[in-house]
C-alpha cells in the first residue's frame, strides 16, 4: 500500500504540494532563520519540480509549443510577484518592474543561451539552431526594449527616465501586440522557424528518442507545473526580506535586489535550457532563452503600465547610460551568434562575459 502511494505521489508531485502549505503557513508573519532555510529547500524542490513537468509538457506538444507555456507561465507569474511587491513596499516601487526586466533580459539573452551554448560544446561539435527563428525572436527583443526601456531616458514630455502618459499608453500596446505576433508567427504561421534545422540524413525531431507522454499525464504536469510556480514566485516573496536584508548588510545597491527575485523566478527556465542542451536539444534552449525574454517585455511592461495607473506611482522605465550599452552589446553580440545558424565555445564564452559584466556593474555600479 505505501509502495503504491510513493507510486501515485513522486518527489515531483510531494514536494510542490509540500512548498505550497509552508507558503500559506508562513505568508504575511515573521519567521525565523531556521524556517527560512527550510522554506529556501523547499524552493529548490519546487524549481527542479517545475523543470521535470515543463519537460513533460514539451515531450508531449513538442516544440515550440513546450517551451512557450513553460516561458508564458513564468512571466505570468513573475508579473505578479512584480505587482505584489510594489503594492506592498514603497522603497523603489516605480523602478522595480524596470530593473527586474532588465535583469531577466541580461539573464536569458546572456546567462541562459551563453550557459547552454557551452554546455552543448563541451560535448563536441557546434551547437545548431535554425536561424530564422532565434533571428526573429532577437529582433523583435531589440525593437521592445528600445521602445520600453531606452526611449524613456531620451524623452521630454515628463521629468526623469518616464513616459508621459500616452506615451506610456503606446508602448504598452505595442509590446503586447508584438508578443502576440511573436507567437503567432512561432506557433502557426512559421512554426518551422523554430524548429531543429535536419543535418544530412536526420528525418526525425531532437525529441524522436523520447517517449511521448499520454494526454492525461500532460495535463497532470500542467497542473502541477502551475502549483511549482506559484510555489516558486510565493517562497521567493516570503524570503524577499530577508533577501533585502542580506543586500544591505553587504552594501549592494537596491537593484541588486530586482536581480535576486529575477534569477530565483527564471531558474525553472535556466535549468530547463540546460538539460535540454545537455541532451542535444538546442532548439529548446534557445526558444526557452529568446522566448522568456519576449515575454519578460511583451507581457510585464502592458500589466505594470495598469499597475501605475491604478495604484498612482511614477513608473520609471529609462536604463541608464551602462545599462543602455550593456544591452546594445548583446544585441550586438547576439546578432552575430545567431546569424551563422550555429555557435561554438567561442560565442558561449562571450556571452557568459557580457553576463558576468552585466553581474559585477551589479554589485559595483
């Protein structure tokens, strides 16, 4: 009977279960640092839950469809913690939603695809990727950030790096309206974009050696992948605090802060990236890498412009000079990674460079 009930209840299914009730136990008190750890465990449990049902969901839709809930579901919930956290806290509510974009666009563009660049390498050969479809997906990352967070430090029409209001009003409804034909043009019309390019005698997908899940276990992992999430972004915010603490305490800068939650909510994604390239699945990882970032625009500038408006708080979306060239060398660099269709050890490093940069302005501005 227990043998059959470890059976129906794995690791992967206890401990999101398990984080959820701690959640909800420790929401809105102040813990001690023996429950903190406890609950930081728990994260952990809960973000490798969540790259096991993300796979199982990818296996079963196949790609690109896979790694778009899994980078839809994440900016879903990473807007919401953003909300949460400037309705709760008014210490640099109107540039958190800036800075933790910022930071998940360094993390994926940088972090993510230099990481599973060198991960697929390291194994021999070179690491490919249809072109056409990390092209969009980059030149479409370039124009949203442009128009959400460089032209506002150029802008006259209000004082510092904001919008006035209808400017504020246009960038919202063109990020989102640029995300969704993002994906419309990944799920339907050009699903091929995106898509592992066929060397020379291959007739099969990157996922032909796995076996594809039932439609019934899909959509458990579905749920569950949902309950891993909302654990995810749940624990991060309880431990918030105690991440703020630990940031003064080291005399970092607050935006050291937007940087923490951002790679505690991308790390489902990062590790998912990885383990798909480890296993020769590059395609995933770079959709995985280009499309969290896109949605990190697409979907987190719309809901924080109501946000602004709603609550009443200037929303300050202009980088600053670094940050503005940080994100013109990854475009750059990005550019000329994807247009061969084909990366080596050589671009991995790079972008890991720039990601390691992007982290050391961070901590030393």
């Amino acid at each position: 009977m227990t043998g059959r009930l470890i059976d129906l209840l794995p690791w992967h299914r206890i401990v999101p279960l398990i984080a959820l009730v701690a959640l909800v136990v420790s929401w809105g008190r102040d813990l001690p640092m023996w429950w903190l750890t406890v609950l930081a465990v728990l994260l952990a449990g809960s973000v490798l839950a969540a790259v096991h049902h993300a796979e199982v969901i990818a296996l079963r839709v196949g790609e690109p469809y896979g790694s778009l809930v899994l980078a839809v579901a994440v900016t879903v919930i990473e807007v919401a913690l953003i909300v949460t956290l400037i309705s709760t806290s008014s210490k640099a509510s109107g540039s958190l939603a800036r800075d933790t974009v910022f930071a998940a666009l360094m993390i994926t563009c940088n972090g993510i695809v230099g990481a599973a660049i060198v991960v697929r390498t390291l194994r021999g050969g070179t690491a490919r990727f249809n072109a056409a479809g990390a092209g969009s997906g980059l030149a479409a990352i370039a124009a949203l950030a442009t128009l959400s967070l460089v032209l506002p430090t150029f802008t006259t029409s209000s004082a510092g790096p904001t919008f006035s209001t209808s400017q504020l009003a246009f960038a919202a409804i063109a990020a989102l309206v640029v995300y969704l034909l993002f994906v419309f043009v990944q799920t339907v019309r050009h699903r091929d974009y995106f898509l592992p390019p066929l060397v020379a005698g291959q007739s099969a997908s990157e996922d032909s050696h796995a076996d594809r899940p039932s439609g019934r276990v899909a959509l458990g992992s579905l749920a569950m992948l949902a309950v891993c999430l909302v654990g995810v972004v749940g624990l991060a915010k309880v431990t918030t605090p105690l991440i703020e603490s630990i940031v003064k305490g080291a005399g970092l800068p607050v935006t050291a802060v937007a940087v923490v939650i951002a790679l505690l909510v991308l790390l489902p994604e990062s590790i998912a990236a990885l383990r798909a390239a480890h296993r020769g699945r590059f395609q995933t990882s770079i959709n995985l890498a280009y499309g969290s970032a896109m949605a990190s625009i697409g979907l987190t500038i719309p809901t924080i412009a109501v946000a602004s408006w709603l609550l009443g708080f200037d929303l300050m979306l202009g980088l600053d000079p670094v940050e503005i060239t940080m994100l013109a060398i990854t475009v750059g660099v990005g550019i000329l990674t994807v247009t061969p269709g084909r990366a080596t050890l050589l671009q991995g490093g790079l972008h890991l460079t720039l990601f390691a940069g992007f982290l050391v302005l961070v901590v030393s501005p």
